[in-house]
C-alpha cells in the first residue's frame, strides 16, 4: 500500500502506538461528504468506496475488521487512500491510522 505525502496540520488529541503502528487521534472538525450523482460517501481525500484503494470496515482505532457484507450494519471505515478512518452514522474523521492491522491474521 502506498501513500502520499500529506501535509499535517492538525489538533491533536493523542497519538497511540500499539505495536508499532502508529494511530492519531485528531480533535478537529473533519467529514466525509457525499456525492449525490455518484450516491456515495467520499473522503476528504476524494477517495471512494468503490475505488481501487476503497473504504475498510475497522475498529475504534482504524485497524480492518472481517467484512461483514452488510449483514451487521458496521459503522466505522478507514480510508485505503490517506489513513484517515472516520464513523459513518455522523460522517466523522476520528483520526488516521497510517498501518492499519488487517483482520485476516
Ligand atoms: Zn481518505
């Protein structure tokens, strides 16, 4: 996985780091928009679910989880494109995890 350089200017709340992977939480006021011809959420980055780089389910702190194909309504997604991973009922950045676990271990 690869990402960009992006440019980091933001109030930090806590920055984890549970077995090297590094998780910041960010106290700033950040959504997920929606794309009403598209009818689909976009990050802030202008990455999509349906990209190649798409949204991954995932915990609290961004790390994937197993898909559940929409049997259980899973509420949290990362971002595969810029790390962020937000909460999808309020569209809400939580913060960025840049080397999120991935549940198949
Ligand atoms: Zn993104």
């Amino acid at each position: 996985m690869e990402y960009q350089f992006i440019h980091l200017e933001f109030n930090i709340m806590e920055i984890s780091n549970q077995n090297k992977n590094v998780i910041i939480k960010i106290n700033q006021e950040e959504y997920l928009h929606y794309h009403e011809h598209f009818d689909t959420w976009v990050c802030v980055c202008g990455n999509y679910p349906k990209s190649d780089d798409g949204f991954w389910q995932c915990d609290i702190n961004g790390d994937h989880v197993r898909p559940t194909f929409g049997e259980i309504p899973h509420d949290l997604g990362h971002c595969g494109r810029c790390g962020r991973f937000f909460k999808l009922s309020d569209q809400k950045v939580l913060g960025f995890n840049f080397s999120p676990k991935s549940w198949r271990n």
